[in-house]
C-alpha cells in the first residue's frame, strides 16, 4: 500500500506541471493570434522595390519612417574628433548624442537639407563607413 500511494503522489507531482504547460500553451496560442491582428492594424508590410526584402512602415507615415532631421553616422576606426567637427562644419551637423564610442554618433541637421541628400554626402568622406535615418521603432 506504501507503494500504491508513493506512485499517486509521484503520477500527481510529475503530471500537474505537465498539465499546467499544456494548458499555458493552449492559451497562448490564442494571444499569438490576436497580437498578429492588432499588429497587421498597426503596420503596413511594404516590399523594398527590386528585392523580396520587406520593411516595416507604420501606417500614416510612408513618406517618414525615420526622425526627420536626424541621421546616425558611423566613423571608421581612428578617425580623429578635429576631422569629426571639420565634417559636421561643412554639412551643417551638430552632435545630439554619441551612441558608442568612438565611432557612432546621432546628429541633428541643421541647415533643413533632407537626410537623403546628407547621406549622399558623406559618401564623399573616406572617414564615414557609413550613414542612415534615424529610423522609428515601435514595438507592439
């Protein structure tokens, strides 16, 4: 009888969790579906033209999906702060934060050029590896 009863309690204690995991993912599952819904209300799925890449936009805002007036510019390695200013002088640029140093920083536009059009200037810079938005994220 010792046995029968070590076993029930052994099945019970073994079996609860079990059924707790079963039930957990039942009901997940369901809020898996209704997050999907009210994503596909919150965001539009755009393909970027020429690749089967998609990007995120948010709904009302296809023309800006990125801080107007913001752009994050990465330095190559070594690249001195003097060299640094002389750039942000020349394209109108001041420094809002730097995201790691040395070599990553968020600047502010200064003059009203349009981020594409300072992005194609700093290609001209050997020192800039590379340039983007200041893009928007959200997350439901």
């Amino acid at each position: 009888m010792n046995e029968f009863v070590t076993g029930g309690i052994m099945r019970y204690i073994i079996g609860l969790p079990c059924l707790m995991v079963f039930f957990f993912t039942i009901s997940c599952v369901g809020q898996n579906g209704e997050l999907k819904e009210k994503l596909a209300n919150h965001v539009k799925v755009t393909e970027i033209q020429g690749t089967k890449n998609q990007k995120l936009v948010p709904l009302g805002k296809e023309r800006h999906a990125y801080v107007p007036g913001e752009i994050l510019i990465k330095f190559r390695e070594g690249t001195d702060e003097r060299t640094i200013e002389a750039i942000q002088r020349e394209l109108h640029l001041e420094t809002i934060r730097i995201v790691s140093r040395p070599n990553l920083y968020l600047m502010k536009i200064l003059d009203g050029s349009s981020v594409e059009r300072i992005m194609e200037r700093l290609h001209d810079f050997q020192e800039v590896a590379y340039s983007e938005p200041n893009y928007v994220v959200t997350v439901y």
